[in-house]
C-alpha cells in the first residue's frame, strides 16, 4: 500500500514540471490515443519510447514508476495466464491435448500486459509532475466551453482532484490500521481466501470511519476559508502557455503522426 503513487506529487523545477497543466492533460489524453491506437505488439515501442522519453525529461526517479505498477502485479498476472488458456493461433508451441500454447496466445499476453504498464506508467507521470491545485485548475480551464451547457466545471475538477489528493492518504490510513490490529494479535496472511477476506473487515470499517471523518474535517475547513465553488473565485497563480508548452505539444503530435504513418504502412 505505501508503494501507490497515483494521487502523490513530487516536486521539481524540470521541464515537464514547469510545463502549463492543460499541456500536460493533453499530452496524456494524447498518449492514451497513440496507445489503444496500436493493434500490434511491435508498434507499442513508439509510446514506450514516448513515456521514457518523457521520465527523462521530467527527472522523476524509475522507481515511482515501478511502484505505480505493484498494485497490479496480479491483476497483470492474471490477464497474462487467461490470455494463455483462451486465446487460439495456429502456431502451436506445446500440445497438451486437452490444451494448445500457440505464438499467438503468448504475443497477445504480452501486448495487453504490456499496454496496461504503459498506461499505468503514463497515468502516474501526470499526477507525479503536477500538483493537485495545477491539476484542478488544469481541469477546470479544460472544461470551461461545457458551462454553456451548464456543466458543473469547477465542481468536477475538485471532486476529480481531490480524490487523487486522498488515494495516498487513505493508503496510509489503512497501513497504519492494519498494524495496530496486528499489534493486537489480528492474522491476516494465514487460512484460505475466505478467512482472510473476512480477516480484513477490521480494516475496512475503521478505514470508512476515518474516510468519513476526513471528507467532514475538509468540509469545514473549506467552509472556513469562505469557499462557495467556482463562481468569482481567483487564483495566485494564473495559467499562460509559453513556448515550451507548444514544443511539448508538436512533439507529442509527431510522436501520433509517425504511429499512424506507420500503422497505415505496415
């Protein structure tokens, strides 16, 4: 749990940092596009090369990076061995009789095992390089032409942000709970699935009563500081687009267009 990194912010002067983050949405809503856009294995080495590129840049420790993807080591685990059994090719590998590994299958596990680590990687870059407040507002001004239409901008981008802000804190939460209860002789790794599913709602419960405490205490701290939404509020820090934004965003265009080009060609 204390190696989750979606929602935490590390703080930086590097380029990525410093980049307005509306830029830095849309790179990533970009690289979401240029990764579902691949179809075949070989091809998703444009997006790594994206996202390496891009850890460069924003000076971000790898090991963030590899602790963004523990939490779903098993779930990648999983998807891997389904693909293996389900998926049918004609390239047999090794004939169990009653079962068939092809090439196929083990490509395909491959290329959706590796597509979900390039999302996951790309999802922690843009909460690890931009604070919570530049995120909301981010968000906000991204989502300002739908007020016409009566959308409730500023409120989403919060509730969005915040959130992300709480995913860390929560984690925390619960670790610190779980070993106060095995201070107090609770067993949570012994017995089969059941027993320590059931083993875990003395986490769970004192972790929804604290998840209720806090969403209460930031309410009032909200309410102390006169907070009434969106409406008339201003910001210490205004966002402008500069050069470097613009660079950010030819790069990640032409990072799309030569997929493509390449996806038509192949």
């Amino acid at each position: 749990m204390r190696d989750i990194t979606l929602g935490q912010f590390v703080a930086g002067n590097s380029f990525i940092h410093r980049l307005d983050p509306r830029t830095k949405i849309a790179m990533m809503i970009l690289y979401i596009v240029m990764t579902f856009l691949v179809k075949e294995i070989y091809f998703l080495a444009i997006p790594f090369v994206y996202l390496v590129l891009e850890l460069v840049l924003s000076k971000i420790s790898l090991k963030y990076i590899l602790n963004s993807l523990k939490p779903i080591r098993f779930l990648l685990i999983f998807m891997f061995i389904l693909n293996l059994i389900f998926t049918k090719g004609e390239h047999v590998w090794l004939d169990l009789g009653f079962w068939k590994l092809t090439g196929e299958a083990v490509l395909q596990s491959l290329f959706l095992s590796i597509r979900i680590i390039l999302l996951v990687a790309g999802a922690s870059m843009l909460t690890l390089t931009t604070s919570p407040i530049a995120l909301t507002d981010g968000l906000e001004k991204l989502l300002t032409p739908l007020k016409i239409f009566r959308f409730p901008a500023h409120e989403l981008a919060m509730m969005m942000t915040i959130a992300l802000r709480f995913v860390p804190t929560l984690m925390d939460e619960s670790e610190k709970i779980r070993n106060a209860q095995m201070s107090r002789g609770a067993d949570f790794e012994s017995g089969n699935v059941f027993r320590r599913v059931k083993s875990m709602i003395p986490i769970l419960i004192p972790l929804f009563v604290s998840s209720f405490r806090k969403a209460d205490e930031l309410a009032i701290a909200m309410e102390s500081r006169c907070y009434h939404g969106g409406e008339g509020r201003t910001r210490m820090k205004q966002l402008k687009f500069r050069k470097d934004d613009l660079f950010a965003i030819l790069v990640t265009l032409l990072f799309v267009a030569v997929l493509i080009v390449l996806l038509v060609l192949a």
